[in-house]
C-alpha cells in the first residue's frame, strides 16, 4: 500500500507547514486550486502531503491518507462492500487523478487513481 496524498485540513495551515519546515525542511507550494487551495509539498517515494483550510464552515480538522488504487471503482465498491460510508464519490482533477473518500469506523479514508 502506498499512500498517494496526505490531506490535512487545518484553520492553521501556516503554522502547520512552518512546523513540517522546521522538523523536515520541506518547500511548499502557493496554494493550488484544483486541491482546495492546499499548499503541498513531494513526499520522499513519491506523492504529495497537502495543507490547506477547511473549504465550507462545517468541514472539521481531518489528517485523511488517500491511497493509490489501480482501480478507484471497485476499490471504492469493495469498501461499501464493508460497511463504509460513501463521502464523496471519484472526481478527476485534471493533471493530478481521480480521488474518492468514504468514512469507515468514524474514520475519514480516500482513494486516488493516477
């Protein structure tokens, strides 16, 4: 398994990236639109972390692991199979794949697709 995105969703994203500065000297990017508006940083092995703010006023702090899939549609069937709850279903974002979320356990958990 490899995780492909690592979503934070955070109201202290500068202090949060100044953070992972710190500990790992990371650069990060301005803000990208098509990721909400995160600001992201190269995972070593390949992927990306993002940090960015809540983007509606009842969306909650949320660290949420996207995980690369070969295919997001029965990997996504499969986690329905058992019990998850559907969050969001695949959306391509243009030059970067198709993500998923669904909620299991009280757990928020995503999918991406290159």
């Amino acid at each position: 398994m490899q995780v492909y995105y690592l979503e934070i969703v955070t109201d202290q994203v500068d202090s949060v990236c100044s953070a992972y500065n710190a500990a790992n000297n990371i650069e990060w990017s301005e803000p990208i639109t098509e990721l909400g508006n995160a600001r992201t940083a190269k995972m070593q092995g390949g992927g990306l972390v993002g940090v960015r703010s809540p983007m509606h006023e009842t969306e909650l702090p949320v660290v949420r692991p996207y995980w690369l899939v070969d295919n997001i549609e029965s990997a996504l069937a499969a986690a329905v199979k058992a019990g998850a709850e559907l969050a969001h279903p695949p959306l391509e974002i243009p030059e970067y794949g198709t993500f998923a979320i669904y909620i299991q356990g009280g757990i928020h958990h995503g999918l991406w697709q290159l």
